[in-house]
C-alpha cells in the first residue's frame, strides 16, 4: 500500500466497515425496508428473503471495508471493490424516482444521502487509475 492512499482507504474502509457490521443484526422489519428500496434498482434482489439479503448486504459491506483496510490488498483491488460498491449506490441514486430534481443530476433532499456517496466513486476510480499507471514513466 502506498503512503499516500493510507488516509483515503484508511477512512473509507473504516466507513463502510462499520456500516456493514452495524447491519449484521437487522431485524427483518429493517432488512425489508432497505431491500424494498434497493429492489427497485435491482428487482433480482427482491425474491430472497429479508433475513438473508440483510445479511448479504451487510457482509458485502464488511468485505468491501476490510479490503480497504487491509495494507496487503493491492490498489486495484481494493479500488475495483470500492468502484463496485459505490457505483451500485450511484445506481440507486440514478434510477429511484424523487432522488433527483426534475430533469437534473441535482439531489433532491431524499437523494442527498445516496448522491454524497460519489466521493467513494472517486477514491475507488483514483485507486484503480494509480494500479494503471504502474510502472508507466512520466513524458516530462
């Protein structure tokens, strides 16, 4: 891991970690309400029970989080985890009506807390940019 990605994964990583573990114990009346809404994006989710996408939500969030964190997993893993998890997140934002203003890329207020969550877009797409780059030398 490089010295400078250590604040951006380091934060990131414990962010959505704790969001995943916070999620482990949903009771199913919670699992349901975050499955209706994510169903609606992604209809395949709403035939599994609530129970058991509650828990698949929260250990795809603690995978995605330990991935950051861990110093051993390469910048492109650990971006494209992040690029995936931040973009089914802009996914929802993007296509769940009433999180838009009409006609806009603009959060309404009900969008604001999915539509913030392209600042991990962008650290997952600089992580991915930087495994790329690798060994490529400067034109200058």
């Amino acid at each position: 891991m490089k010295l400078h990605n250590i604040p951006t994964r380091l934060a990131t990583g414990a962010f959505i970690l704790n969001a995943g573990i916070k999620k482990w114990n949903l009771d199913a009346e919670s699992a349901a309400g975050m499955q209706g809404m994510v169903s609606g994006t992604y209809p395949f989710l709403k035939d599994l029970d609530a129970s058991t996408f509650g828990k698949l939500l929260s250990a795809g969030e603690i995978a995605t989080g330990a991935l950051l964190l861990a110093p051993f997993v390469p910048a492109r893993v650990a971006g494209a985890a992040l690029t995936a998890f931040s973009g089914s997140l802009l996914g929802m934002y993007l296509k769940t009506p009433g999180m838009r203003e009409e006609g806009s890329l603009a959060p309404t207020q009900d969008g604001t807390a999915l539509a913030k969550d392209v600042w991990m877009l962008g650290i997952g797409a600089s992580l991915l940019m930087q495994a790329a780059g690798k060994g490529k030398k400067s034109s200058k």
